[in-house]
C-alpha cells in the first residue's frame, strides 16, 4: 500500500483482497462500466501502474 499525500493507493492485488474478490473477478469487473457509464476510477504514478482508492471503488460499484 502506497501512502501519497494521505492517501491509500492499492495496487489490484490488494484491491481484490479489500474487496473480497478473486484476481478474475476484479479484473472484469475493472473492464466494464457502471450505470453511469463510467470506468472504474483509477491513479497512476508518472506512466507506471494502476492504482486504485478503495473508498472511490466502492462508491462506483454502487453508482
């Protein structure tokens, strides 16, 4: 877990297991959009990987 800035940026690894998810699950459920057709939100760090704020990904399953 990265803290920037205070706050928890989760690789997906770590997303899948805050969320109780397999690696599979999660990984279609970050291909798909929700009912406002939105994409999963998501942070990068210069041109690396993807991170995700757990709260931001709750609040957009439930949108």
């Amino acid at each position: 877990m990265i803290d920037l800035y205070g706050t928890n940026l989760l690789n997906a690894r770590q997303l899948a297991s805050a969320l109780n998810v397999c690696n599979t699950t999660l990984f279609k459920m970050l291909h798909q959009t929700n009912r406002d057709g939105e994409h999963c939100p998501y942070h990068q760090l210069g041109s690396g990987r993807k991170y995700y704020v757990l709260e931001e990904v709750q609040q957009w399953l439930l949108n």
